[in-house]
C-alpha cells in the first residue's frame, strides 16, 4: 500500500472513530429524552450536508468522500434505532 493509500485507510480509521462516538452519543441522548429521534437525524442530515460542502482541494474532497460515506452508514444505523422504539 503506497502512501496515498495509507493516508486513505488512516483518514478512514479516524472518521470512524469519530462518527462512531458522535452515533454513540445521539444514541445516549435520545435514549435520555434529551433529542427525538427527528432531532439526532437533522443533526446527522446537517453533518452529510457539511461533509459534501465545496472541497478546496484533492485532499479535501478525498476527507469529505470518506466522511460523508461513514455518515451515510451512522444515519442508516439511527434510522434502524428509530425503526425498533
């Protein structure tokens, strides 16, 4: 793997990690009766919007696929906790 492709897996590691901790914490706040359900997915809807705001570069654009492609999948799994409650 050359160093783009490190650069790739590392950039995707950390966005994981961070949107994992984001879900972790819309989950706890919903199941708290702080947000509805409604409010964590416009607070996620909000975050993909971001994520796909103009990239001013290659890097950039590269950070924002990968961003928006793990947001895509922390939306799926709040609208699947939606869907049990």
């Amino acid at each position: 793997m050359g160093r783009s492709g490190a650069w790739t897996k590392s950039r995707g590691g950390i966005a994981t990690a961070a949107l994992t901790l984001q879900s972790v914490l819309l989950q706890a706040l919903v199941a708290k009766g702080a947000l509805s359900h409604g409010e964590v997915l416009e607070i996620t809807d909000k975050c993909l919007a971001a994520a796909r705001s103009d990239p001013r570069d290659d890097d950039e654009a590269e950070v924002a696929e990968v961003t928006f492609a793990r947001l895509e999948h922390v939306r799926g799994g709040l609208v699947g906790m939606a869907d049990r409650a």
